[in-house]
C-alpha cells in the first residue's frame, strides 16, 4: 500500500475520459503501425517488402493529422482548464507539442533524406567508404539542426534534440557524468584476465534454443500469454496492443549469447511494457518518459539479473538439461565467468557490461560537437578514432569497424546518451529497491523475483509516463541522477575484490 | 498477345491517375486492417484478442470515412465526366455507392448485432440449443432486411444482399440453376461405392505437413517469395498487400486431406490474387469482381487439379517421400480414389465435391425465404431439415449438425450461392480453356501447368474486376452462365462411365 494515488485511481473528470477516448483512437492505430512494422522485420514475404513502405506511409499520415488535430489541442485545454496539474493533460501536451511544432514539409523532407541517408549508409559500410555516406549524413544534420532551432532550446541545440528521448535531460549535464566513467572503467579493463568464452562457441540446437528462449523471458517475469518471440535480424521489443508485447531475437547456432542476452534484455523492455497493461494504467500515460527508463529494465534483467551467478545457480542445470552436449561439462562457475568476459573492443553491439558506456561516451561527445555545429561531417572518421584512442586506448582500423558501425546518425542524433543513461537508472533503481526488499542475489538464489517485480510495479511501472527519468531517480532515491552505483555495482563486480 | 487492353496498359489521363492516388490510399489502410486480421487469427498472443477488437474498429472507422469522403465521389466524378464508360470509375461508383448508402448508424447497430449473434451462436451450437440462438438471428435478419431496402432492388430483397457478393446476379436465376442440380447429382450419389479413406487417417507428422504443404502450394503456382503459409483454426486466404498474400491452413496429425486440401484451395485463391500484382493492375481494378469468381479458382485448383488422377501421376511419389510411413504401401489408384470419396452427409464443411451443392441449394433456399419474409426464424430448425430430406434425402438428428452448424448468418446473408456459382464458373472454363490449350489432363500428367496459369493470366486475371463474373462467362464462352459443364465435369468423375 501506498499514499500516492495513480490517474488511473482518482475518480475520472468527464474532460479527462473524452481525452482518453480520443487518445485510445492515437493508440489503436499506432497499433496497426507497430504490426506493419514488427511484420515487416519478421514474417513479410520478400517480394512484399516494396510496398509496405507505403503502408506505413499511409499510416502515419493518418497518425499525424490525428496525433496534430485542432481537436485534441481542445480536448488537452479542457482538462487543463479544470485542472491546471493533471498528469495526463501535462504528458499529452508535451507530445502534442512535439507533434505539431514541425511543419509538415519539414517532416516529410527529414523522412526522405534519413530514408535516402539509410541506403547509403549500407552500401558505405559494406564498401568501407566514407564519402559516399558524407553527404547523406550532411543533409541529415542540417535537417536535425533546423529540427532542433524549431523544437527550441535554452543552452545548445543539443539539448533539444536529446529532450525528445529524455525530457528535461541536457548535454551539460551528461558531460560530467560520462567524465568521470572513464578512468575508474579503464581501471577495472586492466585487472580483467584474459576472455575466454570458448563454452559460448560451441554448437547450440535452434530449435532447443527457440525452446529455451521461452522458457528464460518466462522465468524473468515476461508474459508469454501477453507476448510472443519471434526471429529477426536486429532484436527488438514492440508493444503491439494492450496485453500484445513482441520480442524479437536472432539464433546463431555457434554463439549461445545472441539469442539468450538478447531475449533477456528485450523481455526486460517487455515485462516494462507489460506492467502498464497489467497495472490497467489509462492509455495517456502507459508508456515509458523516455528511452533512458525503458532502457534501465532491459539492463537490469539482462545484466543485474541475466548475468549474476545468483540467477544461474537455480537456472544454469536447466540451461545444461537445454544443452548437454555443449554446456554438459561446462560448470557453473566457468560459465558465469564466461559470460561476463570483459576486454577492450571496437564495436558497440559486441560489447561487454563494463566497456559498454566508455561507447557512449564517445558518440555523445560527437553527436554533440556535430549538433552544436562544432564538428563538421568531413571531419568525423579522425575525431572518431582519436577518440575511440582517448577513452578505450584503441584506434578502429578502417572506419566499417569505426565511425560507420551506427545505424542512428541516418536519422537521429541525441539518441545515444539514452543506452547509459538506462545502466545508470538501472543501478539506483536496483540499490533503492535492495534497501527495501534486501540484496537481488539472496532473492535469485531461491528463485523469487516476485518481490523483484512487486517492488517495480509500485514505484515505476505504476506510474507510466507520469514523472520523467529524473524525476523517478529523485522520488525513489531522495537525490540527483548520479552515476556511483553505476561505478560501485561494476566495482563489486569486476575489481579485484570480486 | 490480344486485341483488348487493360486499364493499365492506355495511355493514363490526369482524372485517372488521380482517382488512382486516391485509391492506393485506401488500399494502404485496408492492408493496415488485413494484417491486423491475419495476426488475429494466427499469431496474436491469448491475452491480446480483447484489444484487437477496438484496433479493427478504430481502422475500419478511418476507411469507412476515406471511402466515403464527398473527395473520393469528385474523383470518380471527373473521370466519369472525360469518359464516361471507363472501367475504373465505374468499379470505383459502385464501391462509393455500396459504402454511402448505409447510414453510419445502421452500420454500428448491424456491427453490434452480428457482434453479439456470433458470440450467441457459438454457445448455442456448443449446446444445441437453437432457441439461444434464435432472437440474435432475427435482429440480425431484421437489419439485413432493413440494408436491402436501403441498397434498393428491383424484385426480391434477398437480390439486393446477393449483389453485395456477386454483382447482378437474381434470386430468379438461381433458382433454376440450383433446382437442375439435384436430380443428376443424387443419380451420381447412388452410384458411388462405399466410402473408404482408410490410409488417409493414418498418421501424418505435422512437421512433414507443414513442409509439404509449402511445397504444393508452390507447384501450383503460388509464389512463395510473395506468401506465406501459417497455421489457423479455419483456413483463409489474405491478400495483405501487394505481392504479399497469405494462405492459412489446419493441421491433423490423423486426417491429410484438412491440411492438403485446403491449402490447395487458398493457394487457388492466393494465385488469383497473386495475378494482379504480378501483371501490375492499377489498386482500382485490382480485385476479382465477386465471390463466385474468386471460388471459382479455388475450386479449381482443390478439384479439377488438385484432385485428379492426372495431377498425382506426377506428384504422388513425392507425397509418399513426405509420409513414407502412412503412404508407402498405398498405390495411386488407392490414393486419388480416397481423395475423391462421395457420400450423403450433413456437414457442408467436410462435404465432397460431389454433394456439396447440395448443401449450398439447402441454405440458398432458406435464406431466400428468410430474407424475403417467407420463412420466420422459429421456424428455420424444422425447414432446415425438412430441406435436407427433399435435396439429400438425410435428416439431422439435431440443430448442432443442422441449422447451426454455419457461422454465415450470424452475420450475411446472400453470400452462400457463390460457392456453387464458384464450381459453375470453374466448369465453364476449363471448358473453355480446354478447349484452347487442350485437355487439363495431358498438361497434368507432364507437370506442365505453365499453358494453364497463363490462359487464366490472359482471360481472367489481368481484367481484374473490370467486368462481372456473368461479363467473363459471356466474353469467355460466348454463352450464358450455365451449370452444365459442371454436370458433365461430374458425371464425367463420379459417373458409370468413369
């Protein structure tokens, strides 16, 4: 039990349900987008994918003319109007405003130039040629810096770009925070031993891994009756409808973490999503507040949780009964190790829990130059790589395995901060809830995530998008957004004292 | 090469290309609400189907108003106003007139009434319980009743709801039709051995099912890089978008024919819709004008292919390769005569090709009377049966395997003579194919159904819905709709003779 009271408790003003209403409208056709959009990445037929670029065309413009409309202007006053703090009524108008203050002209050349921007980067990395990818990338920028004059900002245009991910969120105050990641984390790299993850390589049944897959997004609390699993090339998470949440993963039979982390790290997302659904939160708040809060569930389960020995000493016989052949005399503690392997490397989506943040770090601080107008595109590959020797000590060979890696920069700038942002959250959330509940491992080790759960229902996914990242962090720790738990939950874990 | 042109192939004016524009739109949103459909019945996880049903409704809400906009009316206007016999416009006129004559009122009363008849109709069979049933079909009939005055008709209501499926086609001319049918059916039924499918009852791993099935769909002639094949409770087949049309089917681990049959049947219908993408139709014409010509091309391809003799000579080795166990001991002849087992019964759904018009003259009969005001519902259980002694010489034994056994009237009525309109149209031509090509057979038995799909290209699927089912039987045979070819195609199969 608690004091505080959600929206969905209070009683219903007749200006806040004819809000609802019309935000149930938004949802259910966001709906049939999100499902052109995960069938597309898993069942489209080949041929079929030419047109379902249209589809989704044709979706969104009825979206946006909606999601625009005088009407919902109206309906958002009228609540205001009678009730100058609601919560639903301050969310709402944040993306209304979001909405409509680009013009559609605006939108429909930023969708054609990150389209275009998309099929050059492709072939730019493929080839390993920069320059091919250079004026796409320029012409993105320019766009997203006319974004950013239009959405307005108080300091640098990077804040505005970045508050549609995380509002409220600025550069100059991610700065510090990345600063003082780079030298404790380069410190805990040189006490690493040696990876050896030659137990993940062997080979892995898909069909056992299909089978398996299911059985640890259940373990993690991921509804399989409120979701599915299904096999794509970039894993993801949808939330397609209410009590309708799909994962996505990909199956490599020589690489058992592609599939196992990745379905654990979407079910985190998932179980996020599935907590609004379940908790019955009204559909103008079930969400996220941003990027960064949804990012700290999926690190959570797959890091905190996923990669703890607590976790694996009730589940790792369940994962050898999956796998007797590859993992058969394998032992707990090898396997716990290997899966925490940690080492210096090149590219992002291959890195480990401890590096992970040092690559953020240096895109933030090169999206930012490039936003602020600091950093010209012809410039990048260099300041990619003299980076990349700042804050890893290692210099990318060609720029495929360098400033090219990234999918992001064809159509979003401020959007990278968001992945560290999540560990951050995801350490205060965890050492606010352990002073509650007591310690995550004494919890996994009897196999009970049910406290685990209870304690996220009531202080976060309760509240979807009533309060912003930081203001969760400051209701549920007392103070600012702070990276030390981030810095003391990697120190328990791979300094020398472990 | 032929001296008639398609709309695609003219020179394009301005009226057109934009009532094209126009068009694609539509069709943009309807693949949005096909693929919420599809996922429905095939992927959506238990606990979402409670929200699917407000997301179809918001969809259908958006098209519904996009298909009736005073625009779309000035679009087909101005074509109509430069050419005043183009075929798109008229197509186009008759879909606007279907769409803006029903009041959007009555339109959410009926969506409300067959909503709450379906949901009464299945606890009803379940219980055999007609009377549960009964007030929900009269509101149901009441309404439809209530459309055909509102659609307009020249003779009888029950036109007016048959035209909705099968443009211009009477009652009047039905009953003839169906009347010619029960005398030379029931001579065949006497002279048909005792049914034996003994070794299609055997086991059939469902793995080997799915696999198969991919594989004869495609000899067929489905495109399976423009398709898909997924498992459902009642097989369909949907065009979601351009070259993307999915067939769904069952598997029974102890009955072939539910998977390999009625794949064969959507894949008729899938190849049809797979026509006018691959021979490019503009998305005004691109359908098949109604019911009964759709069917006719599955019911071709399940029938007069997929089950002769002719077909398997060729085929039948590889089905026995997929099902060693069950088939390798049963020889052709024992196969194709299993496959083409014809007796009396009483459910439509698992009815032979031999008696099932029967059952399609029996409910044509009763909804006419119904439609017209001729036969009351409390009175329907006793018609049923009595009409199943006059056409079949059966009696049910109660309403479940009676007058409840369909779900249709929970919903339409007049959609039930264009399946037997389907076989009509199917045996007038081949015929008329045949006659062209040369036999069916001959092609058959080389594997060569190339000189097949390409007269179907040529005569039928590049016109789109550019004309009526009746306008194809006239261009095509140069005669009337007649049920004649079918009666010899029959007696040709099930006859003393063959």
């Amino acid at each position: 039990m608690t004091a505080t009271t959600t929206a969905s408790e209070q009683a219903v003003r007749p200006e806040v349900q004819a809000l609802r209403g019309y935000t149930e409208q938004l949802v259910a056709i966001r709906s049939g987008l999100a499902l052109l959009g995960w069938d597309q990445k898993t069942k489209l037929p080949r041929k079929g994918h030419a047109d379902r670029g249209r589809q989704l065309g044709v979706l969104a413009g009825v979206l946006h003319e909606r999601a625009t409309s005088p009407e919902l202007g109206k309906l958002i006053s009228a609540v205001e109007d009678v009730d100058a703090d609601n919560v639903e009524a301050r969310v709402m108008r944040r993306s209304y405003r979001l909405s409509t203050c680009l013009p559609a002209k605006h939108v429909v050349e930023f969708t054609q130039a990150a389209a275009n921007a998309n099929q050059a980067w492709e072939e730019a990395r493929e080839r390993d040629d920069f320059d091919l990818f250079a004026p796409h990338l320029e012409r993105v920028l320019e766009l997203s810096r006319t974004s950013a004059e239009l959405y307005g900002y108080e300091t640098e245009p990077y804040d505005a770009l970045h508050d549609l991910y995380e509002e409220g969120m600025t550069a100059a105050e991610l700065e510090p925070i990345f600063a003082g990641l780079r030298d404790p984390i380069n410190e805990l790299i040189e006490q690493q031993p040696e990876a050896d993850v030659s137990a993940l390589t062997r080979t892995f049944p898909l069909a056992s891994q299909v089978e398996y897959c299911e059985r640890i997004a259940a373990v993690m609390g991921f509804d399989m009756e409120a979701g599915r699993i299904d096999e794509t090339v970039h894993p993801f998470c949808s939330g397609v409808g209410m009590h309708d949440t799909r994962l996505t993963t990909r199956y490599q039979s020589d690489w058992l973490p592609a599939s196992l982390f990745s379905v654990i790290h979407e079910a985190g997302h998932g179980i996020y999503d599935q907590g609004f659904d379940r908790l019955g939160l009204p559909r103008t708040i079930a969400d996220a507040p941003g990027l960064g809060m949804h990012e700290s569930q999926s690190r959570m389960y797959e890091n905190v949780i996923g990669r703890s020995r607590a976790f694996w000493e009730l589940e790792y016989p369940e994962l050898q009964r999956a796998f007797p052949t590859a993992l058969g005399d394998v032992d707990l503690d090898s396997f716990v190790r290997q899966i925490n392997a940690a080492q210096r490397s090149l590219i992002r989506v291959e890195a480990d829990e401890l590096t992970y943040n040092l690559h953020i770090a240096i895109r933030f601080e090169l999206e930012r130059a490039m936003t602020n107008g600091d950093l010209q595109v012809r410039d990048l590959p260099e300041a990619w790589n003299a980076a990349y020797e700042k804050w890893l000590g290692l210099r990318p060979p060609n720029n495929r395995d360098g400033c090219l890696q990234d999918v992001h920069w064809t159509s979003s700038f401020g959007y990278f901060p968001t992945y560290t942002l999540g560990n951050i959250y995801a350490a205060q959330f965890v050492e606010a809830c352990e002073a509650q509940i007591g310690s995550f491992d004494d919890h996994l080790r009897r196999g009970e995530l049910g406290p685990i759960h209870g304690w996220f229902d009531e202080n976060i996914y309760r509240h979807g998008r009533s309060f912003t990242g930081r203001e969760f962090v400051e209701r549920i720790t007392g103070g600012p957004i702070s990276p030390e738990p981030l810095l003391r939950y990697l120190d328990g874990k791979f300094g020398r004292s472990a």
